[in-house]
C-alpha cells in the first residue's frame, strides 16, 4: 500500500503527519509482535560488564553468547531473575 | 574459549545497557577429615573473564526498512529497496493486513487531532484486531492424530 493510498483511506492530505504516524504504528505493532526481527553483535570484553543495547531496539527477543567450542554456535542465554548485589563496580 | 554458553552465560537488563555475567559453576562440596561431606552449591556469578570476537549476539524487533520503492507483496524480498526519505508514492513494507492496521492507526490519530476520542478509541481497537489477526495467521497449525488400531470407528 502506498502512502497516497493511505492518506485517501484515512481521508486525510497531510503527508509529513501520515509519514510520522506509520512509524509510530510500526513502531507500536513492534512492540508487541514480532513483525521483522534484526541482530546486533559485539565483542565480549574480559572483566567488562556493561553493554550497550542496540539504539533502533524496541523488544529483546533472544541474547546469544558465541561458543567457539561448539562450531561457532551463538547459544541463547538466559535472563537473571535478580540483579546481582553489586550495583556500580568502581574497580572491576 | 568458550563453551557451553547457553550454561554458562546470563544476563539483566539494565536501562539502555545490558549486563552480561559469567556463572562459574563450582560443587561447593568437600570432604572433611571424618569423611563427611559439608558445603552445598556455591555457584557464583563473576565478569566475563575472556574475550569473544563478536561474541555478544543481541536479536531484537526494530523498525527495520519501514519505505520500500515497490509493492512489498508483489516484489521478492531482495529486490525492494530502502527508501530514507519516503514521499506519496512510496510503499509501507508491511503485508495487507498490516497496512490496513496503519490505516486504522492513522485514522485514530486523525480523529484524536479533532477531539473525538470516542472515534480514536473505535480505531485503535481495530488496529489491534487486524494485527492480532495477523499474529493468528501466522501461527494457524493443522494437527494430525494417527487412529489406533482397536479404536472404536
């Protein structure tokens, strides 16, 4: 569906709104569903805790840790059902 | 190294960042000059304590390529392409059931712009009627039973 045949099924003539709020649909059907999944990776690195989740992301869907033992295999993990004791680690 | 990731990984989510935590896996138990056994589990949770090339995978929804210049329905997948700055001609790369959610989104927006919330609320809930219709699609199965031999027919 095109843009301009939206705009005629909502009766509405303003473009740059329309433009906006299909985003915001999307980004609503997102947040719920899975419409179209995308993947980020980055290095672990040793003694480093924090990582930065990718901007664009809307739901987490999986988190895979790489296991060179196993042919390369990104293996799912699992989610901590508590935070750790240690909230701000000033010399890790 | 790693192994068993699946295992020997766990994560918390923590605002915009993630928190990635290694479980060292340890019995904990040991035997005492008596013979008896004492301790229990011990396992701790500790940094990362190697380095992976590109070992941190992260799959996650996002709007991904929301403009395509053709119909997204009547043209294969590697041959849309992205548009940056869509304008009236462009296609939603949704299928047709997803657009015409937009459809009712939109129409709900319009209708709160003026006020009438009575009208945005009917269109929201139609909005998401077509896209739970939609999730029900996709996940529509057909299950088969096999009849045993001295079942009553």
């Amino acid at each position: 569906m095109t843009i301009l045949e939206l705009m005629e099924r909502a009766n509405t003539r303003e473009t740059k709104l329309v433009i906006a709020y299909v985003k915001d649909a999307i980004n609503k059907m997102q947040s719920s569903n899975e419409i179209t999944t995308t993947s980020a990776k980055q290095n672990i690195v040793e003694n480093q805790r924090d990582y930065n989740l990718p901007a664009d992301l809307i739901a987490i869907k999986h988190i895979s840790v790489l296991d060179t033992e196993d042919d390369n295999k990104y293996k799912i993990i699992r989610r901590l059902a508590s935070e750790p004791l240690v909230s701000e680690d000033t010399n890790p | 190294m790693s192994y068993d990731t699946d295992r020997t990984y766990a994560y918390i989510q923590s605002g915009k960042k993630l928190r990635l935590y290694k479980i060292r896996r340890s019995s904990g138990r040991f035997i005492d000059t008596e013979g008896r056994v004492k301790g229990g589990n011990l396992d701790s949770i500790i940094y990362p304590d190697e380095a992976i090339s590109l070992g941190l995978r992260v799959e996650y929804t996002a709007i991904v390529d929301p403009f395509v210049d053709k119909d997204p329905e009547a043209t294969a997948v590697g041959d849309l392409t992205t548009v940056t700055a869509p304008t009236e001609s462009t296609h939603i790369n949704l299928n047709r059931m997803l657009s015409l959610a937009v459809v009712d989104y939109v129409r709900a927006m319009m209708a709160e712009r003026i006020g009438d919330l009575e009208k945005k609320e009917y269109y929201l809930r139609e909005f998401h009627k077509k896209v739970a219709d939609n999730e029900s699609n996709r996940n529509k199965m057909y299950i088969a039973n096999t009849i045993k031999t001295y079942a009553i027919k």
